[in-house]
C-alpha cells in the first residue's frame, strides 16, 4: 500500500499548481522513471557507480523534482480556489487499487499457467538492473522488449521499499487502477457526464466481462457455444485467436505489458483533450498538440509498441474530424497567425531539417546495391521538398537576427529536448528484428463471424449500435438505416456489420449539423470511428509477426482487441449520452425522464453481477491453505508442495552471490526456470522457444539446450564440470523437473560439485 502513499504525496504538492491535478500525478509518475534513466545512464557514462540504493532512489526523486519545476514553471502557482471535485479520481483509483491488491492476494502462489514466472523473472531483473536491460533466462543477452512497467516497479522498490513479490501485485493494481481512473476522468471531462455515470463506467470496463463470461460460454469445436466448464471460455470465443479482455487479463495474473499499459491510451487522449480545449493561443495549442502526440509515441515504443499505431491513428482522426467540422475554419486561422507570426520561419527550416534527415535516413535503409532507384528517389525527394521550402536568408536570418531567438522560451525548449532523450533512450534496446510489417489477410486466414464479434463486443455494440440510428431524425430514411444494419447480421462475416456502423458515423458526422460544434463532439466523432476501425483492423490485416502463421492474426486480436475495450466502451457511453440529451426534454415533458438512465443502470449492474462468475471460479481455485504466513508472503506455497523441497532451495539462493543458474529444460507455461527466478539470480536458459524468439538468436538458444542436456546426462562429472565453468555456469539445481525432463540425472555422479543445500527432492550444487 505503500504505492497510494506516493500517490498522495503528489496529490499535495499538485494542488498548489494551476494545473489539472490527475494529469499531473499521472504524468508526474509516468514520466519520472524515464528521466531517471537518463540521469543514470549520464552518470554511468561519467564513470560514477550505481550500485548504492541510496544513489538510485535519489535519481529517482530527481525525475520527480524535474517533473515538479517545469510543472512550477510552465503553469505557476494555483489561484482558483482548490475543488474537492478535483480529487474524485484519486478516489476511484484509491478504491480500485484496494480492491484488486486484495484481489492479487488470494491467490499469492506462483501457479504454473498463463507467463506469470516470465513477467516475473522480467520484473525481478529491472529490479536488479534497472539501467541495462538484461534477458533474465538467457544470462548475458540484452532484453528485447518493453521494459517500462517492469521499471516502474524497480522504482517502487527503490523509492518505497517494496519486495520484488509484493512489487508485482503492486503493478498489477496500478494498472487496473490507473485504466479505471482515467475512463472516469474521460467520461467527466471530455463527454461530460455525471459523476456516477463516470464511475459506473470505469467499475464496468475495468471488473465487467464480455457476452461469453457473462453467460459462462465457450467456443464449441464443431461451431457455435456451449456451456463453459472452466474459465478459459469467453477469452477464445473467436477461432484461432485470444479475446482477453482486462478483467480476464487482470484475473489470470499476468504483468504482461498489453496488460500493465493499458491506462497509457486513454490517458494520452485525456492529456490530449486538455490541450487543444485549453485556453491558450491556436498558435500555442497546435505546437504543443504536435510535441505531445510525438512524445506519447516515443513512450509507447517503450511500454507496448502494439498501441503506436492505434494511438497515431487515434491522433490523426481527431485531427481529421477537426477539420471536418470547423470546415477548415480553424486551420485557416492557425495558418494565418502562423505565418504572421515571427517564429513561422524558424519552424519552417526545422521541419525543412527533420524531412531532410529523415529522408536520408530512408534512403540509406532501403538501399540495395542490385536496385538503387529507390533510395534515389528518397533522397531526391528529401533534398528537394527541403530545398525548395527552407527559408534562407531573405526570411529566416533577417527575422533572427531582429531577436526571434530572444523569445524563445529556452527552459521549455530544453526540458521538451530532454524528455525526447529520454523517452528514445527508454526504448533504445528493442530490435524490431524479423517481422513487424502489416499485410492483408490472405486465405485461408479464419475470419470473426457475427456470432464470435457480438459474443465478445454484444454489450459494447448494442448499444454504439441503438445510440448510432437514434441519433438521426426519425424518418423513412432512418427506419431504412435500421433495416439495412440489421441484414448485415444475417451475412456470417463480421466485418460487413462493422463496415455499415463505420459508415453510419461518418455519415452522421458529415451531415448532422444542429448546433455549433465543440472539442468534446471532435473527441467523440473521432473515438467512435476509431474504436470502430480497430474491431475492424484484424479483419483486414495483421502484423506480419515472428511468431508465423495464424499467430499473427492471433497475436494482432489479442493486441488490438485489449486496447480497444476501452475506446470502444467509451463510445458506447459517449453516443448513449448524447441520445439522452437530445432526447431530456422529449422523455421530460412525457414525464419518464429518469426511465432510460435507470434502465441503463439496471442492466449495467446485472452485467457487472453476472461477471463475477469469473472472479468466483478462479478465485477459490488460486487460494491455498497457508502452510505458514512466511511461505505465503513470498508465493512460494503450490511450488514447494508440487516439487517438495524447491522452496529451500530458493530461500538459500536468495542470498547467494549473483551467478548463472543451471536448470533443467523443459516446455513454456510451466515451472521451468521457477528456482532462479524466485530467487532472483540470472537463469541459463529458460523458456527456449520464448527467448529465442524474443532475442532472434535460435542459434544460441538450440546450444544452450544442448549444452543443459550434456550436464544433466553426461558420465564424466569433471567433463561436466569443466563444461559449467566453460559457460559461466555457478549454481546447478537437481530436482523433479530435472528427473523429469532429464531422464537418468539422479543417477549420474554430481560429487565434484560442492553441495550448498538439500532438502527432500532438491539438491542445490555450486560450480567452484
């Protein structure tokens, strides 16, 4: 609980600034540990030692203070009177947070199933490194992937004294939190609605469940559903694919990143909302609007790389709506202050600069020696568009020499430079490697039918559905509409309904024109056709992945479809309550006013009841009986009565220098590689086919598998040994799983190895 102390301590000091108090916390949290990294990476540069804790969490606190200052700067002190409405969505996070903490401790226990131990061993290694990124279960490699999350929780550990169990629940409920609280402000902020409808719909998307889960459905094998028996049902209810959705994600325990950054999107839209509906100058609003949606990309490229294009396609429809409705009206005008204003110049031949090097840059990376016309073409294009648009010194040099670069606002300037730095920086050891291009769905790829869609999306699509044809003038036309998205249904593909619903919002949005229109009705055109467009994405292309095969388009649903319960949610809300406005008065003067909210709540709270079919059966299935509070504080229970004296085992190797952990090796999704990571010392090779994927280094992985079996099955013990030393190795572990994936270990001769422990079915070996 430490985590809420911090929030509050941020709470305090960002209500003595003029400043939306949530965006600041939040992005005060965000953005710290990134800074943080940047200082440790300058000092580590300079020859200055990281090992202390101490020095750690005064970097730490340095990003907090960076983020603090330029809050102090930029916005000033707060002089409008504190509003006690401003703390709402701390209290919705405060209550979600509890209760998935307590939620995480009924099942404490390191249970073989989803990439629990994975997830753990990446958090266990920030914490141990939070600098360089190392490959936990492949010592010596560099870490391939999104980090972020696993940093944050070093940070927890570094500033609050949080163990590295305890960090894990900790991300976890941060997570589901931080998603809950930023669909409430949302709701509040951008669609303005009630405070109960904002909290209704962050319980709902963070704890609600799809169709499936609500009826206890699973995908039948010969087509169709039936009665789920377990609880794997409403997150596979579309063939060949995964459906997770977050209160499933947030049950099966994973700190996956597609899970852990999920309250990152809305939270950038949020940000995003308060920029351009504030009220500083066009001018101002379009520079800054720009820098953050870069920044928001360059974060994303470190937390989970999957959303970029959701969160560039997102920012680019709003700005396409915008246009749409202010029928360039606005453009017009920030054109014109622009190019009256004296910084247009020196905008210009920076833009002129970064086309310039980004097309050389293109050039160089398509360049084939057997076919150069390409990267021709690229470089002459560059050259030319900046060439042909550069100022020189007719413009640029009169107008900085008159004293444009005087009013420049260097400090912002500065920190804007460092936060890019940072955040490229935050992202810099991810190898995009084999894969990662967008192709068309090809047969025979298997296709979402009408039934899987509306089993995973039913609730979200009925009423985006209803609010979409209430929204036009009731007529003839409309009660064509009606008829025509209904027979979409009846088609088995379900991307000719998506088509149609896409169709009808755009239709709406460039024909319905009854009162001036706001930023909040941008925001809400643009989510809607967004949301929309990712049900859709998967049904017209994938991401070309290095996992092969149908993967892809497995892997592009699970992605898409976790990020988009919350867009699609959110419009769902958005449309529903703009139906209910239009129609107040009407529903007033008839005098059943209140019969359409309470409708809606009534079926809202039934869904939320019946989704907790899902927290009562996995539930009791993850508690244990406390064998004794210590064994239950660190998780270690289900693994020491599976493999009876394993918890021994890691206790001891817990406190031992760091060294390479020798296991045996065996399938994902299992125990295999449990003894080093729970203990927190670097692991051989664990996991192979994950690793090798995730490093593109099969080679590696295919010898170390290799090298494991000689070691476990070999005759010559001093053969063997030599072996160990030759691969760094320093701990050998031999117990069930090495029985069981090694047939013969026990039997083989281990005496010139130096036994550190035993205990029952395990013996924990040291390499001298």
């Amino acid at each position: 609980m430490n985590t809420l102390l911090l929030v509050g301590i941020l709470i305090i000091i960002g209500s003595f600034f003029a400043v939306p108090l949530f965006e600041f916390v939040f992005g005060a949290l965000l953005v710290a540990p990134v800074l943080k990294l940047l200082l440790a990476r300058t000092l580590m540069i300079t020859g200055v030692s990281l090992g202390s804790g101490i020095i750690d969490a005064a970097l730490y606190i340095a990003g907090f203070l960076a983020v603090i200052g330029m809050t102090a700067y930029t916005f000033g002190r707060r002089k409008k009177e504190f509003k006690t409405e401003d703390l709402l969505p701390f209290v919705v996070f405060f209550a979600v947070f509890i209760t998935a903490y307590n939620l995480c401790l009924l099942w404490p226990d390191f249970i073989a199933m989803g990439e629990r131990l994975r997830d753990y061993a990446l958090l266990s290694s920030s914490i141990d490194s939070p600098v360089i990124p190392k490959e936990p279960w492949m010592e010596g490699s560099t870490l391939n992937y999104y980090v972020f999350w696993y940093r944050f929780g070093a940070m927890m550990h570094s500033l609050l004294g949080i163990a590295t169990w305890d960090a894990y629940h900790a991300i976890l409920s941060f997570s589901l939190a931080f998603y809950a609280a930023a669909i409430f402000q949302i709701v509040r902020v951008v669609f303005g609605g009630s405070v109960l409808l904002s909290a209704f719909t962050a319980v709902a998307l963070a704890f609600g469940s799809n169709i499936a889960g609500v009826f206890s459905w699973m995908r039948a094998e010969g087509g169709g559903f039936v009665a789920d028996v377990g609880w794997w049902g409403p997150s596979r209810v579309i063939r060949g694919a995964i459906d997770e959705f977050p209160a499933w994600s947030f049950l099966l325990g994973d700190a996956h990143p597609h899970f852990l950054n999920l309250g990152t999107l809305p939270f950038c839209i949020l940000i995003l909302y308060r920029i351009v509906s504030s009220s500083a100058p066009v001018v101002s609003r379009a520079i800054y609007s720009v820098t953050f949606v870069a920044a928001a990309t360059l974060f994303l490229v470190g937390s989970n790389a999957w959303e970029v294009p959701m969160w560039a396609g997102t920012s680019i429809m709003i700005g396409l709506v915008a246009w749409i409705v202010f029928q360039t009206q606005w453009y017009a005008e920030l054109f014109t202050r622009v190019r009256a204003g004296t910084k247009f110049d020196a905008i210009r031949a920076a833009s002129c600069l970064l086309v310039l090097v980004f097309g050389l840059f293109v050039a160089y990376k398509v360049y084939e020696p057997e076919n150069r016309l390409p990267s021709i073409f690229a470089a002459l294009v560059a050259i030319g568009f900046s060439g042909f648009l550069f100022p020189y010194k007719a413009g640029l040099v009169g107008k900085l020499s008159s004293g444009v670069l005087q009013k420049i606002d260097v400090v912002s300037v500065s920190f804007w430079i460092i936060l890019f730095a940072a955040l490229r920086l935050s992202s810099s050891h991810i190898s995009s490697g084999e894969g990662g291009k967008l192709e068309f769905v090809r047969d025979p790829v298997t296709v979402t039918t009408v039934a899987e869609l509306w089993t995973h999306w039913g609730f979200h699509l009925f009423f985006i559905s209803a609010a979409t044809i209430l929204l036009f003038d009731i007529g003839l036309p409309t009660l064509f509409m009606t008829a025509f998205l209904a027979v979409t249904l009846l088609y088995e593909k379900a991307a000719l309904f998506v088509y149609v619903l896409i169709g009808f919002q755009l239709l709406r949005l460039l024909t319905q024109r009854e009162q001036e229109q706001t930023w909040r009705d941008i925001f809400i055109e643009a989510l809607a056709v967004c949301s929309l467009g990712l049900v859709l994405l998967p049904e017209i292309a994938f991401l070309n992945d290095s996992y092969g095969g149908d993967n892809e388009r497995m892997n592009t649903i699970f992605k898409v479809y976790t990020t988009d319960w919350a867009l699609l949610g959110l419009t769902a809300v958005a449309l529903s309550l703009r139906v209910y406005n239009r129609y107040k008065e009407a529903l007033k003067d008839s005098g059943i006013s209140g019969l359409p909210a309470f409708v809606a709540f009534v079926l809202g709270f039934v869904v939320l009841g019946a989704s907790t079919k899902l927290y009562a059966f996995t539930i009791p299935k993850r508690m244990m009986q406390k064998q004794s509070e210590q064994g239950w504080s660190e998780g270690l229970g289900s693994p020491d009565r599976d493999h009876p004296g394993s918890k021994t085992i890691i206790r001891v190797l817990r406190d031992k220098p760091k060294g390479r952990v020798l296991e045996g090796q065996g399938n994902p999704y299992s125990y295999t590689s449990f003894i080093s990571t729970l203990s927190g010392q670097p692991s051989y090779l664990g996991w192979s086919n994950h690793v090798g994927l995730l490093t593109k280094n099969h080679a590696e992985t295919g010898r170390r598998t290799e090298v494991t079996k000689q070691i476990y099955t070999g005759d010559d013990c001093a053969a063997r040994k030599e072996l160990a030393k030759r691969e760094n190795i320093r701990y050998i572990v031999l117990g069930t799983l090495e029985r069981k994936y090694h047939p013969g270990a026990f039997d083989k001769d281990f005496s010139c190895l130096t036994m550190i422990v035993h205990d029952r079915d395990y013996w924990l070996f040291e390499v001298d």
